[in-house]
C-alpha cells in the first residue's frame, strides 16, 4: 500500500497559484491599460442575447429551452462517459464478467439514450440556425411583440405602466410611474 504524502499534492498546488495568479493579472493588467471609454451601449445591462428591457416574465422562444436541455445531455454525457473511459481497463482486469460486461451494457444504454437524445433534437429543428429557422424565430418574436403591444394598449389608461416598461416599442428608454405616490409608498 502506497503511503501518505504531502508532497505528491506540490504540482496541484503550484497549477492553482499559476491560475489564480494568470487570473489576478489579466484583471490587473486590464484594469490599468484598457480602454476606458464608456458609451450608453456598454454600460447597458446584457442577458442572454437579449437586451432587458420590459418585464422579466416575457415570452421566450422555445429554441432557447431546447439548446439549454442539449447542452445539459450532451454535458453529462461527457461527465459520465470520461471516468468510466479511465477506469475500464481497471474492470476489465478486476473480472471480465463481473464488472466488464455490466459496465459496458450501462454505458450502452446511456450512450443508446443520448443518441436518441440527439436524434430528437436534431428532428426538432434544434440545431438549424439555417436562413429559413432564423426568419421563423424573427416572426415568432414579432408575434410576441405584437401580443404583448396589444395588452398594453387595453389596459386601462388612468393606471400606470408597469416599471420598464418602454413608452415607445422601439425606445430603450423606461416609462416614467404617473403617479409619484405608488413610487414613494414601494409598490
């Protein structure tokens, strides 16, 4: 049995304080020598490819959903499949039939459902970011925009918008609170 040393833990410490410190010295390095020049663009807040404005319970297209689900799968395949990789030739040696076989098979059906996986997104549009997916999404998002147009216009006109939300469809700028008492009381 291989006994306890601390000093085989030396190269693991060493590769933390050369990332930290890579780490530390890009910042420093931008802080003291990168431009400064701040525009009304790059001080705006930014989410996810989409400017926040308006509320944050808006509709989102379903492609988004879909390519986080993607990334997950295709994540943890990568989590499973990698240290299963490692210890393999391990099982094999430990018993052919005791641990190799049944740790094949799972890793089969795992790989059998990630492939199905793969195969339903692919049928799904998920990766097609072609001309014609990206005019549909362009649309999809026009007809949300229009919906949600439509619900502010019947809302009553005495009541006031809700913070946020834009005065103008195409304006950046957030609507003022009518009523001064409603931003004093915190509602």
């Amino acid at each position: 049995m291989n006994e306890f040393r601390l000093s085989d833990y030396v190269p693991i410490v060493i590769m933390f304080i050369v990332a930290g410190g890579f780490a530390v010295t890009n910042i420093l390095l931008t802080q003291l020598f990168g431009p400064r020049k701040s525009t009304r663009t790059k001080l705006m807040p930014y989410e996810s490819g989409k400017d926040p404005v308006g509320s944050a319970r808006e509709r989102f297209s379903i492609k988004f959903y879909s390519v986080a689900v993607d990334f997950l799968l295709f994540d943890l395949e990568v989590l499973f499949l990698i240290p299963f990789a490692v210890a393999f030739k391990a099982l094999l040696a430990a018993g052919f039939w005791v641990y190799g076989v049944p740790a094949f098979t799972a890793v089969m059906i795992f790989v059998f459902m990630v492939v199905v996986g793969f195969i339903y997104a692919w049928k799904k549009g998920t990766f097609d970011w072609s001309l014609q997916a990206r005019a549909e999404a362009r649309a999809e998002g026009k007809a949300l925009a229009a919906e949600r147009k439509k619900r502010l216009r019947s809302m009553p006109k005495d009541r006031p918008l809700p913070l946020g939300t834009p005065t103008n469809p195409g304006s950046r700028v957030p609507a003022v609170v009518s009523d001064p008492t409603l931003v004093s009381a915190g509602k």
